[in-house]
C-alpha cells in the first residue's frame, strides 16, 4: 500500500510592485528637523490627521505607496513630493501631476520646488478637501547668556476685539486684531539680534494674518473652507495697535443666531422708520407749498421749515445705520453658518 503524499502549500506569490517614483532629491535634501504634521478637511471639519515622518521627503497621491495617500481620482499615482532642507523648511514639488496643485488657491508650476508655511491650505488635483500644513516655526540661535544685558518689549500680533468702525461694520465683540505683549530676552546694543528677534516675530503675525485673510478673502468658493472654519473665526483681520488690554468676548452660535435675530428685527424697524419720516416730510412740503401756508404767519411757516430739516436730519442717520447694518448681516450669517454644531 503506498503511502499518502502530503501536497506542499503553494509558495505565497509577493505583492505587486508599484510604478517607480520619478523623482531625484536635491543636493541640498536633508531629513526633517521639526514637527510637522497634515490636517485633512472636508466642508470645514476635520477628517484624517497625518503626523508627518522625520525623513528627506514624504511622498503624496492616490497609491497606498505613497506615505500621505489621498483617493480622489483626479489626484496622480504619485501627485506631489513634500521635500525638506538643512533649515528644516519644507518645500512642495508637483511631480507633473494631471489635475495640478493649489497652494492658498494659487496653482503652482510642477517641477518646482515652492516652500510651505505654516497654516498653508493645498488642494490636490480637483479634491474638495483641503490639506492645512503645520510645522513649529524656525528658532535663531539663541544669544549667549553674558550677552543679553536688557530685555526689550517685542509686541507679537493677536486676534482680540477691536472699536466699531463704520468702514469694517460691526465686530459684534468677534476677534479682528490687536496687540498683546510677549516679552523676549534681546541684547539691545546688538543691531543685528534685535533685528533677528523682531523678523522672527513678524513672520508668525505674517503667517497668522495671511490665514485669517484667506479664510474670507473672496468667498467665491465652498470647498476652500480654512482651519479656523470651525472656530467661528472673523471675517477680516487687519492691522490695528487699539483697544489693547481690552476683555475679549467669546461669540457662541446662540449668541450669534441672537444677533442675527436682532439685526435683522432692527434693519425692519428702521424701514419703518423711514417710511413714516418720508410720509411726514411729504406732508410738510405740501402745507409749505400750499397757499394755506403761505397765508399763515411767519413763526408757523419757519417751524415748519425746521421741522423738515429734522425729519431729513433724522432720514440721514437712519440710512448710515441702515446700511451699515444691511452690509454686516450676510458676515453674520456666514459666521453662524460656520459656528452651527453638527448636531443641529
């Protein structure tokens, strides 16, 4: 009787290779120096959080190879490299992807090599979601301890509530600008170690503005929504040096939903307003201009004439409001539509 023979399990087949990356690093590659990291947004809502490695580069596209992999068809197999230098600084190259790349909404020439800052909003090929780039920001050396003799105040640039200004509408207490004071250690006798302090410090408010700016600046698109989308965040964010060490008031979507409620309840209430002025003053030019008037005294036909004055002084000012009021609603509107929980 002859044995039975024990069939050899079939030799596993290995994984099917992918295309070879078309990419050759710089001279000048060197791995990663500081944190970084990639928050994924669609419709202004956080999705995927990627942690960036310490490597030269990280690659970005639709293969599971790729080390930031995004599935949207209109994104390449290998889409983009994200390369870093010697300073730590990282830079995007466009591998001549199909669809393109969008740093901030401004297309980028592929086979280039254009630097990221912090908050950076890329978008990839035709994907409406949004990849924010964060890094820590890049530190001078640090001034040797016998040097600093004096600590100057450096002023760094923060969100707080700034005065009611007719040409930016009503803040309703949301945060535009201001100054807050952050205190760093300078020699001041040394030009060139205040000059490194001060552009170091120029480059976070630069950074910080330039988010703010993009969040509203031209609203002609939904699905560039900024990371600050989802803090109720204000719709411009200039420059100012006021109302420093003023309280800052922190608006919530029932507060704003109020506000709404109250503007538009006070937009209604000055149409009425100036409904029944018009009617008035109509009336006042008739008795005026009539014969009636002309025949009564003098003292009567002059109170009239002021009386008419009033009414348009009154007209005047109403319409200022009304208009100012008129522009702020749809900017509270978005802030509501941005601040509104997802459970609503």
């Amino acid at each position: 009787m002859s044995e039975f023979a024990v069939p050899s399990a079939p030799t596993p087949k290995p994984p099917p290779q992918g295309p070879a990356l078309a990419y050759n690093k710089p001279d000048w590659s060197s791995a990663a120096k500081l944190k970084y990291s990639f928050e994924i947004l669609k419709n202004g809502t956080v999705v995927q959080e990627f942690d960036g490695p310490a490597r030269e580069f990280i690659t970005v596209g639709r293969l599971p190879l790729c080390d930031l992999e995004l599935e949207h068809p209109s994104i390449s197999r290998y889409h983009a490299v994200i390369q870093f230098n010697d300073d730590g600084k990282a830079f995007l190259y466009d591998l001549g992807s199909g669809h393109g790349t969008r740093i901030n909404k401004k297309p980028v020439d592929k086979h280039s090599y254009v630097p990221l800052a912090e908050g950076d909003q890329i978008k990839f090929g035709e994907s409406t979601r949004l990849c924010i780039f964060h890094t820590e920001f890049t530190e001078e050396e640090e001034e040797p301890e016998e040097t600093k003799k004096t600590s100057i105040l450096i002023k760094r640039k923060q969100p707080m509530p700034v005065e009611e200004d007719e040409d930016q509408g009503v803040t309703w207490g949301l945060p535009e600008d201001a100054v807050d004071e952050d205190e760093e250690d300078v020699d001041e006798n040394d030009p060139k170690a205040i000059e490194a302090a001060e552009k170091r410090l120029e480059e976070k408010a630069a950074a910080q503005k330039e988010r703010m700016k993009r969040l509203f600046g031209d609203g002609d698109d939904s699905d560039e929504d900024s990371y600050y989308d989802r803090t109720g965040a204000v719709e411009k964010h200039k420059s100012r040096k006021t109302n420093k060490g003023k309280a800052q008031k922190v608006e919530t979507y029932d507060s704003l939903i109020e506000k709404q409620k109250m503007t538009q309840k006070r937009i209604a209430d000055i149409e009425d307003q100036l409904k029944s002025l018009q009617d008035e003053e109509e009336e006042e030019k008739r008795q005026i201009a009539s014969k009636e008037a002309v025949e009564d005294d003098l003292d009567s036909y002059m109170e009239k004439i002021d009386t008419v004055k009033s009414q348009r002084a009154s007209k005047t000012n109403l319409q200022k409001e009304l208009q100012k009021l008129t522009k702020e609603l749809p900017r509270l509107e978005k802030l509501v539509k941005l601040t509104k929980p997802t459970e609503y």
